[in-house]
C-alpha cells in the first residue's frame, strides 16, 4: 500500500465525521457539497421506505 494512504488511515482513526465534513468543505466545497446532498437523499430515501 502507499504510505500516504496509510498515514491518512492512521490520522484519521478516532476523528469525528464533523471534523471530516469540516475538511472536505474547506478543502473543496462543491465536493462537499455533493457529499452532503448525496447524504440527505440516501436519509429521505431510507425514511420513505421504512417497513
């Protein structure tokens, strides 16, 4: 594997999904974004077809 991706695996371990939002907003917002309307359409998706 690449080293890099190890670190990143290594620094990432413990980190809150808040702090990981707050990176990828600030690093790149569409990206962000997209991440973020994809999760609000999976949560309606799983809402409208609860059992």
């Amino acid at each position: 594997m690449h080293p890099d991706f190890i670190s990143l695996i290594g620094g990432l371990h413990g980190t809150s999904p808040i702090r990981v939002f707050h990176w990828i907003f600030r690093d790149s917002p569409a990206v962000g974004i997209i991440i973020l309307a994809g999760v609000v359409l999976y949560a309606i998706y799983r809402y409208m077809n609860r059992r």
